[in-house]
C-alpha cells in the first residue's frame, strides 16, 4: 500500500478523525463523569444533616430530658446511612458526640461552617459537610462526613476501560475506512481501466455509470457527456477537414486546368478572360474558405477581444447589403431593406460586417432565381433588432436544431451548394460576442427569418452631444 493512494489516505483520516472525537468525548465523560459524583455526596450530605436537626428538634420538645447521643442513636436507626456524624463544640475543639468510625477526623476538620471539605485519612479519601446547628437545645458544629472511595474507583474504571478499548477502535477504524473507501472507489478504478483505453482516434467508449446517486455518478455522467462532445467535435473536425480538403483540392484543380489550359496554345482574349474569371472566382471561394477558418479559430481562443467602437449599425447594414446587390441582380432576385435611421451600438465594425454579410450571402444562396431577400432593422427600446428574410429553401425541423453548429451542413445544402459550414456558426459567435442572441424561423420550401437583437447605446451618444454647445438644432433630430 502506497501512503499516497486514495484509499490509505482515506481510512488514514477517518481513523484520525475517530481518534480525535473519541478523545474529545473520553475528557468530556471524564470531566461530566467527575462533577457529578463530586457534587452527588455533598447533595446527600446536606439532605442527612437537615433530617438530623428536624429529628433532635422534634425528639427535643417530645422528651426533653433525653441524652443526645440516645436521640442520635435513635436518629441512626430510624434513617441509616453511610455518612458519619461529628459533633462539637462551637469553636470545633472538643467533640462532643461521633457516631461513625472516624472520631480522629478532628484534628483535619479546619474550616469555617458551613463549608465542604476533602480530606485524606488512613489512605481513603474523606468528603465532609460542616454547619453549625441547634441539637437538642444546644448550639453545636456538625459535621457529617463519609468515604468516597468508590466514587473515584468509578473514574478509574472508565478512564482504564477507555484507555484500553481506544486501541482496538483505532485499529478498526483504519481497517473499516480502508476496506470502505476501497468498495466506495470500485467505480474509480473502472472508470481509470476505460479512460485508458480510450484515444483520439477512438472516442466511442464509455465509462460505466454506478447508480449510486453520489458524486461519483455525477462525475462518471460528466465524463460520459464530455466524450460525447468530444466524439461530436472529432467527428464535425473530421468532416469540415473532408470537405475543406474536397473543396481546396476542387480549387486548386479548377485553377490548374485552367491555367494548363489557357497555356496550352493561344487563346482569343475572351476566352482568356473567361479562365481568368474562372480563376479569379475559385481564389475567392479558397480565401473565404480560409478567412472562416481564421475568425472561427480566433473565437475559439480565449486571448481574443472585440474592438468596442460606437458605431451607426443602419450605416453597416447598409455598406453590407450594396455588396450584394448586383450578385442578387444576377439571379433575378428582389433585394431590399429598410433600416431605421441612426441605430448607436457597441462593438466591431469588421465582425459586424462579417455577420451581415453571412446572413444576406446565405438568403441569396439559398434563395431560387426570381426569390426575395429582405433586410429590416428597427429600434425598440433599447434595442436595436436586424432581421434577414428570405422566400429560399427553408431549413427542415431536423436539421434546424443544429443549424448553428460548427461545421454543420445539411444533406441537401452538400448537394446543392459550395460551402464549409463554418458561416451561421461565425455569425452566431460574433453576435454573442456583442450581447446579442441569434435566432431563426424557418419553414422547409417556405423560406427563413435570422433575427439578431443588439443592445443600443443612443442614451450615451446623446449625452455626449448635449455637452457640445455648437451642435445644431437638426443634428438633435437624427435620435428622434
């Protein structure tokens, strides 16, 4: 057994915490224990003495010419006890009457009545209770005392019983802890056994859950859920490189042939400028391709942060939506938008103008010839809500769930359409980033509505111009 094994340090702790609470309890009997007998005798002392001076009082007024030491004897009759009777003078020097075995206990007896006292004679330890008192018409100093042997044997009972069993406790306790940290761990060591079979390359097994409902069910299902993910993203990495490296070899194989083929004999120059275009349009898919991967990794580190300016979203919007209408032109498409006026936010302008170009990019590639694109961005509040519409394909209610998610491409997409399925997923991340969820409603074959829904900072511009005294009275009116 290694002192650094789970189970050794385990039942090592629940053996130190048993010797700590046993040790803790075994002052406090002893303690307890002790008071109570020290105060036990004292009580019945007290009790004896006051039925003795009732007894001597009443026996004195019945028969008056009674000797004392008669009405004691009588009293020791009528109320036998262990406890010793000393009666002397009232300076405490000459005894008068001793009914006991300790008549010697006089030259110990030095106190003031009334008062406790524990003395030691001929090896036993004596207890006494002094008070003055009225017997039989005479002021006397009684004393009555008794042996408290017993009392201390107790104590020395338990402290050599305790003393004794703690031993075989603690070992129990060492072996008990032992024995049930090492059953507790099982489901340990088979987890240890499955997370080293596992590998990179095989993320499918899993670890046994125990229905214990203890931590380590929590635990085992958290492993579990995060293989899972792990699985899901080796398998999305997995497929994303597939289609990455189809679509840089498709590429690369479009701009070899083409160029192979414009060298292979001259060429009228329009047919050398459609292979130029050829070419020219698969090194923009390739550099979109390689600008997604870029700002997905750049969002996938946590060293990232946003730029915050304040920015006019209306005047974004509108930059990002002229770029694509001529590409929207040429499939007979109908683009439009309508944009409140001045919309204040906070954040990047270039990832700004990423998402806006995904969401209008996706409605025209998804959108048949002869379809709509509609862009809408309205204030509310304090918020400022874009909205991309569409009348395209649609997204299945199987595959919008995931629609969001990196590397995601729906069957139908792969089969119509070029892409890396890294575009929704960026926009979703650069709208996070800015505080704003992203949404979606869609229909299959009915088209789709991407809702995004920024925090606006107008409050703060207009703060800001109302502290410039050359501002004109028609520049107050762009927040109106």
């Amino acid at each position: 057994m290694k002192l650094s094994s789970l189970r050794v340090r385990v039942g090592l702790g629940y053996a130190v915490f048993t010797v700590s609470c046993l040790t803790l309890f075994g002052i406090f009997l002893t303690v307890y224990l002790g008071q109570v007998l020290e105060s036990s005798r004292p009580a019945s002392m007290v009790d004896r003495a006051a039925r003795l001076i009732a007894f001597t009082g009443a026996e004195h007024n019945g028969y008056a010419k009674r000797p004392l030491d008669e009405t004691l004897n009588r009293f020791i009759e009528v109320s036998p006890d262990t406890s010793e009777i000393i009666v002397r003078s009232p300076d405490g020097q000459k005894l008068l009457l001793a009914a006991g075995d300790q008549p010697f206990l006089l030259n110990l007896l030095n106190c003031s009545a009334p008062c406790y006292q524990e003395v030691v004679y001929s090896g036993h330890p004596i207890r006494t209770y002094t008070v003055e008192a009225k017997l039989a018409g005479n002021l006397v100093k009684l004393t009555m005392a008794g042996r408290v042997d017993e009392h201390y044997g107790i104590l020395h009972t338990v402290r050599t019983s305790y003393l004794l069993f703690v031993p075989f406790l603690v070992l129990a306790s060492l072996a008990g802890g032992y024995v049930f940290s090492n059953r507790a761990l099982l489901p340990v060591g088979r987890m240890t056994a499955m997370a080293s079979r596992l590998s990179i390359s095989d993320l499918r097994g899993r670890v046994p859950v125990p229905r214990t409902g203890d931590e380590l069910q929590s635990l085992a299902e958290a492993w579990n859920s995060m293989l899972a993910r792990l699985q899901t993203a080796m398998e999305r990495n997995a497929q994303f490189t597939s289609d990455a490296s189809h679509d840089l070899r498709t590429s690369m194989a479009v701009m070899l042939a083409s160029t192979q083929l414009g060298l292979n004999r001259e060429r009228t120059a329009e047919e050398y400028r459609k292979l130029l275009g050829k070419i020219a349009s698969e090194c923009e898919h390739t550099l979109t391709l390689l600008e997604d991967l870029l700002i997905s990794a750049r969002f996938g580190s946590e060293q990232y942060h946003l730029a915050q300016e304040t920015l006019d979203l209306a005047e974004i919007v509108r930059e990002s939506c002229g770029l694509f209408i001529h590409q929207a032109e040429a499939k007979n498409q109908s683009l439009t938008f309508a944009l409140a006026s001045q919309c204040w936010i906070r954040g990047d302008r270039s990832l700004m103008h990423r998402m806006i170009a995904v969401l209008v990019e996706n409605a025209i590639k998804y959108t048949a010839p002869g379809g709509s694109i509609s862009v809408q961005l309205v204030r509310e509040k304090n918020t400022a809500i874009l909205e991309v519409s569409d009348t395209g394909s649609g997204i299945s209610a199987t595959d919008l769930p995931r629609i969001f998610d990196r590397h995601f491409r729906s069957s139908a997409s792969r089969r119509t359409q070029r892409g890396n399925g890294l575009g929704l997923h960026i926009a979703r991340s650069i709208a996070e980033a800015h505080g704003a969820p992203l949404t979606v409603e869609s229909e299959l074959n009915k088209g789709s509505i991407f809702r995004v829904s920024l925090p606006r900072v107008e409050s703060e511009i207009r703060k800001a111009f109302s502290m410039r005294v050359d501002i004109e009275p028609e520049e107050r009116s762009l927040f109106s």
